[in-house]
C-alpha cells in the first residue's frame, strides 16, 4: 500500500462513521428497548419476548424501538432487555415473559413506573447505547471483548461501526504490517484457544515465508462441553471477529481467509455470514478494502462436529474437504498448512481481541493481567454455580473470585467440590488451590490448563470419579483414531473407570491409571491425546480417597454413581396419602406395606432412574439416594429374631 492508499481508507472510512452516526441518529435522543436474542436467550424464550415488546409499544403508540441484541452474560437471568429513555438511566429487566414484558413497556412508558419486582439492575448510558459497569457483577469484570455484545444489533453494521467496529483495522492500515506484528508483540497477547502460544510469533513466521500465497483461519470449532464463549461473541459481535482477520491477513500479507464454525451454531454461522455480506458490501471486504489497494475475501466454512476439528491441522484438513485428523509436525502450520500454503490459525477470541489493541495501543492491553498472561480471559461459568454465564476478568483474577465473588457461589448452599476447568481436556481443581490465579502458567502447574475458557463447577452431590469418566469419554469417542496412544490408550483408562464407578475396580487400577495417563500423554499426536488424561490424573491427585472408597469400600461418597447406590423412602417425610412415586415408577417397583403403614422400593425392581425422585412433592423430599454399604436403609424391612 502506498501513501494514497492510506489517505484514501481513512477518508473512506471517515465517510462510513459519518454514515453509522447518522443512522444512529435515532437512537440517540429516542427510546429503545434491546432485547437479548443470542442462543442462550432464545432458549429461554427471548424471540416472543421481543415480539411482545413490538406488540405492546405499536398498541400503545409509544415511539421506541425494539431492537434485537446479543448475549451481555447475564445467561441465568435470560431473557433480559435493557430499556433506554432520554436522559434517564438503562434499566435491565431479567427473566421476562410474555407478559412480564407487556406489563414493563405499557407501566414503564406510559405510566412511568419502572416496576422494580421484574428489574436487574440500572446502568448508565452512553451517547448512543448503555454501558454496564455499574450492573451487578460487572464491577469486578473489564469487558474488552465483550465490549459491544449485548449492546447493539449484531446485525447492524452501522452499529458496529458507531461503536468502534474496524477503527482498529484503519489504524492497522495507516502504521502497516510490520508496525501492526510489533503492537502485537508488545500486547502481550496470547492464544486464547487454549495453548496460550504468542500470536505475534504465529503472524511473524508466516509473515516470513517466501510463498507470497497465505491464509489466515479463524477457529470457531468450540467443542467443550459446558463452553459457549466463542458462539457468543460470533452471535453477538461478529464484526469483532471480521475486523481482527483483516488486521491479521494484512500483517501477513493474506489476501483469503476461512472462518470454521460448528455447524451446531446455525445462529453463529447465520450471524457472521451476513455480518461478511455487510462488511462486503460497505466495501471493508472483497476487491481494493476502503480504496487501500489491500484486498481479502472471507469464506464461512462449516464443520461437521467433530471435536478433533478444534485442532489446527485437523481443521485445515476439513476446510480442504479431507477427513478432519491431525499431521506430524514440523513443519508448521506459518510454513506450510491450509492447501499447502503459510497459514496463521487463531482462535475467536484472539482475533477479538486485535481490534482493541490496534485502536487503544498495545499498552493499555499489556496493563492489565500478569507478567506472562497479559489482558483478560473469557469465562463461561456452568454447573453447579449461582450465575451461570459468560465473565470477563483480567488475567490473575483467582477461581475463588470468579467462582464466589462474581458467578455467586454454589446455589442451594450446598458445598463446593471442585472446578473443572479447561474443558473435557483440563483437570479438576480443589478447594484447596481455588486461590490460583487463572493464567496460562499458575493453571498448568496446578496441573490444569487455561483451555477455550469452559469452568464447570461441582458441588457436593457431584462424584470426582464419575466426572473424570465423563470427560473422558467424551474425549475417547472424539478420538480420530490416528495414534495408538490416544485410540486404545483411552479406551483402557475409560474401561478401568467404569469398573470402579460401577463397584467393579481393584486398587492396582490406580497406579495403572496414572501410567497410562503418562504414557499417552507422551506419545499422542496432538492436543488432544495428549490432555485426554488430565481429568482423570488431577482427580487421582487431589481426590484418591474417592477413587479408595470406590474401590475397597464399594461407595461413592456423592451419592451418584448409581451402581453403587439405592433409594429409599425416608418414613418419618412420606405423605401417606400421596401416590406421586408410586404412579411415576416405570417397573412398578414401589408398594405399600400395609402391616408397617409405610411406602417401600423393591430393591429387586428398582433400576435406580430416579422417576421417584423427581416426582416427590419438594415439600416432604421422602425419597433418598442411600450407600447401603455405609448408610443404614431407612424403610428396610426389620431383621427377624431367631426362634
């Protein structure tokens, strides 16, 4: 690009924030009401909830508008709206209904009465939209990457711009591809797929290599169970996405790039295939960018679901149309990867966070975090934890803080037991280390991993052991079968588990199990064979005594593991009168016994499914899981006396 070029994209895109600010002129002094319609609000409703919003407002001849938005995080009190009015604090409602959401648009604009019973929180607004520092929970978060989702239309590209959208990549244009590697360098910022690899030294290997034909993939396969950090940036900011792969094809002279995104997001894939068409037809992508003389073309490519895709060379492979399964290397991917040709791949919250660095210097980013983890890291917290949802903390932000402090600790009162954190591939973390500061290096010495972002938090009802067999079998299944290693290494070690949950394993099987994770752990191909195992080594390491109580006392000391379990009913909360259990059995297995006026479960019949359970009135919760082993059953049948 030479000087004109330059000249010519920032006027070219001074023109389009001109635009995008007029379009937003209606937004600025008017009303509006911006719905929460990512996944996670759409599951619980959110799409009528917007319709009821439309309904109410076009009945009532209020002038506001109704606007769908992306997730802010809040995922446990979807659906959510934030509603503006002029001069007056955004007010975010949660757990909207139909007509909760009727009530709120007829009380709020017409009566002004803010129905405080439906009512999360106030939050201060900016010239155009809300910002959510003072909403609860986000005093302790620094949302950069997720900095817009929420807050606008994900489908409006004049939103975006208005927000910042592509500032970024302007200015990558104006100090050029060399200067844009260094302000990488100097971030700090690290792979936030999981590996914690400097991008910098990605895009400077390929940026290198003598092939002037490169790529540049954006890695969009997030495939951990309990994760959804990267759909929801894809649903909710995906010009974020757009702009940190144009930053990135112009530092390494790319002129096409592949966007890989599981076709189990079709609100992900349908977002940032419009969000391209837009950007396209803005002139930010395609032929000639803003007149720079820089051209680059997005492809959206779609996997098929298989977790081994997640892996660089696995998903070249499949962008190629060609089985998804992992190379040997070197060489590397900057040298010879997507067709053969230098290819950088990064993760989605990588190229989010590129943006931000350009526009802001890499000096503020680097400000924040820890010596060797700069920034800040996404978290979606699920499991056993109050407020489910996405967090947005620096780096060195301890587990007890986000677990605790941010995500509002265990629901029920119920004990904490451990964090699963990194994924199907990272470990188990202890109360005892939930003062760890979650960066790269702190995680992997605590034997765990930074992983995409997924924390799954376990309480007291959760078995370690079963969860280690979960996981991995999740990872065995996923397994291409390449290596022998990871195809049979984990088919033992899942073998080895179920016999011990189900009351069947020997005490050898431990020191078994810890070689075997060490064995694969050496000799497997990729990311994947290589930390299958660590689920289950960190639970050896921190709960053996559970692994013990499987094995020499035949118990689960959760509770859980149903082999090793039975149900009873507790006679002192049984409601005589009531039949709830008894109508939910599928085998029939619970009767009255008319002689002790007590209801009781055939232990011969019962298949431990739990109907029971669910179906008992919360009010007398008569029905218990009990460890015959260790506890005594309560309605057994008394021990008759010998004549």
């Amino acid at each position: 690009m030479n000087e004109f070029g330059v000249k010519k994209a920032r006027a070219n895109f001074d023109r389009l924030k001109a635009e995008a600010a007029k379009a937003t002129d209606a937004l600025r002094g008017g009303a509006r009401v911006l719905v929460g319609t990512a996944t996670c609000g759409r599951s619980a409703g959110a799409m009528a909830v917007l319709d009821a919003f439309r309904r109410e407002i076009e009945d009532s001849g209020v002038e506001a508008r109704v606007l769908q938005a992306g997730c802010i995080g809040h995922c446990y009190a979807e659906p959510l709206a934030i509603v503006s009015r002029p001069g007056e604090p955004s007010l975010v409602y949660h757990h909207l209904t139909v007509v909760t959401a009727r009530t709120v648009a007829k009380k709020l604009f017409l009566e002004d009465d803010p129905c405080l019973e439906f009512l999360l929180g106030a939050v201060d607004q900016s010239e155009i939209f809300p910002t959510l520092a003072d909403l609860p929970r986000f005093g302790r978060e620094q949302r950069r990457l997720l900095r817009r989702c929420g807050l606008h239309d994900p489908g409006d590209i004049m939103q975006a711009i208005a927000l910042g959208a592509y500032a970024g990549f302007v200015r990558a244009i104006e100090i050029g591809p060399g200067k844009v590697i260094s302000a990488v360098r100097e971030s700090g910022l690290r792979g936030l797929g999981g590996a914690g690899f400097p991008v910098w030294r990605k895009w400077d290997a390929c940026a290198r290599q003598s092939d002037h034909e490169r790529y540049i993939v954006c890695n969009g396969d997030e495939g951990d169970p309990g994760a959804f950090m990267d759909r929801t940036i894809l649903e909710s900011d995906p010009h974020a996405i757009i702009e940190g792969m144009l930053t990135g094809a112009l530092a390494i002279g790319a002129r096409r790039g592949f966007a890989y995104v599981r076709a189990e997001y079709p609100l992900a894939v349908r977002t940032l295939s419009k969000a391209a068409d837009d950007a396209r037809k803005a002139g930010l992508l395609g032929n000639n960018v803003l007149g720079s003389g820089f051209s680059f073309e997005l492809t959206i490519a779609q996997g098929a679901g298989a977790f081994v895709c997640g892996e660089s060379s696995a998903l070249m492979y499949s962008v190629e149309g060609k089985r998804g399964m992992p190379r040997v290397r070197p060489p590397q991917s900057a040298e010879r990867g997507l067709f053969g040709k230098p290819t950088v791949l990064n993760n989605v919250k990588s190229l989010a966070s590129i943006g931000p660095i350009l526009e802001e210097g890499p000096e503020r980013f680097a400000s924040v975090g820890t010596a060797g983890s700069k920034g800040t890291a996404v978290f979606a917290l699920a499991g056993k934890i109050v407020n489910a949802g996405l967090v947005e903390v620096p780096m060195g932000t301890t587990l007890r803080e986000l677990i605790f402090d941010i995500g509002g600790g265990i629901p029920k009162g119920k004990r904490f037991r451990a964090a699963q954190i990194g994924g199907p591939s990272g470990g188990c973390i202890p109360e005892s280390l939930l003062d760890t500061p979650v960066d790269f290096d702190a995680l992997r010495a605590a034997g765990a991993m930074m992983g995409s972002g997924g924390l799954v938090v376990l309480d007291e009802d959760n078995c370690v052991v079963e969860t280690a067999r979960f996981f991995l079998e999740f990872t065995q299944a996923e397994s291409c079968g390449k290596c022998t290693f990871c195809r049979i290494g984990t088919r033992h070690m899942l073998d080895i588990l179920t016999r011990i949950t189900t009351g069947n394993g020997r005490l050898e099987d431990l020191s078994l199990l810890d070689e075997l994770g060490r064995e694969i752990t050496d000799g497997s191909l990729c990311g994947l064979g290589k930390t299958a195992p660590n689920p289950v080594v960190t639970t050896l390491r921190f709960f053996r005594d559970d692994y013990e109580a499987h094995i020499q006392e035949k118990r689960c000391p959760a509770r859980t593991c149903r082999d090793l379990m039975s149900y009873y009913i507790l006679p002192e909360r049984c409601a005589r009168g009531c039949d709830a259990c008894v109508g939910s059995c599928p085998t029939e297995a619970i009767y009255t016994d008319e002689k002790r006026r007590i209801k009781v479960i055939d232990q011969a019949l019962c298949v431990k499914c739990e109907s029971c359970v669910l179906a008992c009135p919360h009010q007398y919760d008569a029905v218990r899981r009990i460890s015959p082993v260790r506890d005594v059953p309560p309605s057994a049948p008394k021990p008759q006396k010998k004549a």
